[in-house]
C-alpha cells in the first residue's frame, strides 16, 4: 500500500528527521556521524557558496523522501558559474517506487534553473544512473579512472585473487608484479626543507590555482575557501594538507585521507595540485605523500585523475597504474543542465572536465 506523502522545502528543524531517514535508507553505513548536527550543518549550511537547496517528502509526520544538492562555485571556459554538487539522495524503504525522487529533484532542478545555477553533477552508482539519464534529464559524461599503486602487495593479492588453487598459483605471480610496480618513491633530501604539513590553505591556494587552470576547462575553483571548507573544517573525516613550498609561496599540494574500502587500507590523494611549470614540485609531493602513506601502514596509494595529462604522467612515472575494476567501485559521472545560460555540448564533452576525488562528497 502507498503511503500518502507530499513533498516541500528543507525547513528548520528537519535535520533530526532526516538523520532518521538516512539510518533507515543506508543501514549498513558505517561512517559514524554523517547523521549527526555539527556535520549536517557544516555540509548544507556552510558551503562558502551558500546553503543547499533541500526539498523532502513527508508520510505521516515522517520525512520519507530526500533530495539535495550544494552550490559550488565553478569555472566554466574560464568563466566563474555557480553550480552545484547532488548528494544524499534517499528514499525510505517503505516508500520506494512512488515517484518520490522523480518528484523531489524536478522542483529541486525547477529552483536551480530559476536561481541561475546551469549546471548540476554527481557520481551517481550504478543501479541509479539509468533512471536519471531517462527520466531526470542527466547526461552521462564518462566513468572516471583510478589510479593505485600497490604498497603491500601481499594483501592485494590476498584481496584481489580468487580462492583455491588459482590464488596458490597466481599469488607469487602477482605479488613479484606488484612489489615491481610499486617500488618506493623517496622524496629528494635538498626537497625535504620545501615540504611543509598545512592546518588550512592561505590566499597563495587562490594563486596557485589560477596558474594552474586551463581556462578550455570546466572544473570547480579551488580557492582558499572552498579548500578550507572541503577539508580542514570537515567535522568527520581527517583529511592532512601535505605542501611544497618556496620562500613561503605554494607550489604544489596534496590533500590525504587514509580510509578503509573494499578490505584494503587506503591511502587516498583526494586533491593534487601543482604549478604548471614545477613537476619537480609535484613529483615531489607524491614521493612525501607515498612516505606518509607507508608510515601509516596504508596497503595502497589512490588518486582519481581527469583532464590533467601531466598529473596522470606524474602518476604513471611514480609507479600508479590504472586500477581494476574489482578493486574499486566504478566512479560514474554525469551531469544535468538546469537551464540554457552554457553550452550543453561543452558540458557534456568529458575532455572539458577536470576531476579528482575531492570533486566528490564521498572521499
């Protein structure tokens, strides 16, 4: 039987409530706090590009429904637009297949397109990018590769190979290959006086990204308050700053994150960014972001990387190779045009887009 629901805006005070739904839409969700207060408020509330357009469903004084996306602000051909990121979307188990989601994100997608905000994205999984390509307007962009490299390769090939007696023959095989490929990178001790740890990004983050976007790109600016948004102030996940610095100015940087997935340790790049004219710096984080990913006892190194050739050669050189799809979940990227103010062909072409994993609210 259907449940009678209807939907409106966010109002104040729907935050307990819609913790309640995400408990009981994602049982299984073991990162402890998302549903809590201080989080919720610093992922819809404090955005430096303001607050999250919300709309819910309600049944029976419950909310059963729930769509979101933040604003973020992004450069599009090197114009600045306000855009947005669509995350958390949800349903109660009791109300599936009642045209909730459909509801919710067309008047969610009505507002943005009034509002002027063009352009939404998101990494959608794979059961749900079908519904939104033929019912919610979405274009799929392309999926988006990972790039890995092993650290101990033991338990990679513990966790990667099949059991019995393919694994006892395949094991030696694989655990030469990948202590092979994933020598260690050492950082250049005259480099080491240049790396610094940051607690949060200062105004040379802003300079240093306008060195490094290509204005032929779609990618979202990382300033000094979007970065320190994204990642000191997390109230949830521990995120380190790793920087290469000359005579006090930012050269390059790359923010970490150790994290479990899949059964492997992994050390994740979430954001790598370098001044267009100093591989050497850049080279030189990854080397000291390695090193610290070894101390942590992580058993691999990860970084998704699209739209940066040189960012991708830098990997390749430093041992990271694509990685296999059963290691890791498939990053689907898709976007929606809320309403005719860019190109639709330039945003839909997957040459345009500069991605990393700190592009998404799940890293």
């Amino acid at each position: 039987m259907e449940a009678k629901w209807f939907a409106r805006e966010y109002e104040a005070g729907d935050e307990s409530a819609i913790g309640a739904l995400w408990r009981a839409a994602f049982p299984d969700d073991d990162e402890v706090g998302r549903t809590e207060l201080e989080y919720w408020n610093w992922q819809y509330r404090d955005p430096p590009a303001g607050f999250a357009r919300i709309r819910v469903a309600v049944a029976d004084d419950r909310i059963v429904g729930h769509y979101a996306v933040i604003p973020v602000y992004m450069q599009v051909r090197g114009q600045v637009v306000l855009g947005s990121l669509s995350l958390n979307t949800m349903t109660h188990p009791d109300c599936q297949r009642q045209g909730i989601l459909t509801k919710l994100a067309s008047e969610v997608y009505d507002e943005l397109g009034r509002a002027g905000l063009p352009i939404t994205y998101g990494f959608p999984n794979e059961n749900s990018v079908g519904a939104l390509t033929k019912t919610l307007g979405w274009h799929y962009v392309c999926a988006l590769r990972v790039y890995v490299k092993p650290l101990h390769a033991d338990v990679i090939a513990d966790r990667v190979l099949p059991g019995g007696l393919v694994r006892s023959m395949a094991k030696p095989l694989a655990q030469l290959g990948a202590a092979l490929i994933g020598r260690s990178s050492s950082v250049p001790e005259p480099a080491r006086n240049n790396m610094r740890w940051l607690e949060r990004f200062s105004n040379d983050a802003d300079e240093l990204w306008q060195a490094v976007y290509n204005r032929s790109k779609i990618a979202l600016t990382r300033n000094a308050d979007f970065l320190n948004w994204r990642y000191p102030q997390n109230p949830l996940r521990g995120y380190r700053i790793l920087a290469y610095e000359e005579q006090g100015q930012l050269v390059a940087y790359a923010v970490l994150r150790c994290m479990e997935q899949f059964g492997l340790r992994g050390g994740m790049i979430v954001d790598l960014v370098g001044h267009p004219t100093r591989d050497d710096a850049l080279a030189t984080v990854l080397a000291a972001a390695e090193e610290y990913f070894r101390q942590e006892d992580m058993d691999l190194a990860a970084c998704l990387m699209h739209g940066d050739k040189r960012s991708v050669r830098l990997l390749k050189r430093a041992g990271f190779l694509p990685a296999p799809r059963r290691m890791f979940k498939q990053w689907h990227f898709c976007v929606r045009m809320n309403n005719a103010s860019v190109d639709r062909d330039c945003i839909a072409d997957a040459d345009r887009w500069y991605v990393t994993f700190g592009d998404t609210d799940i890293i």
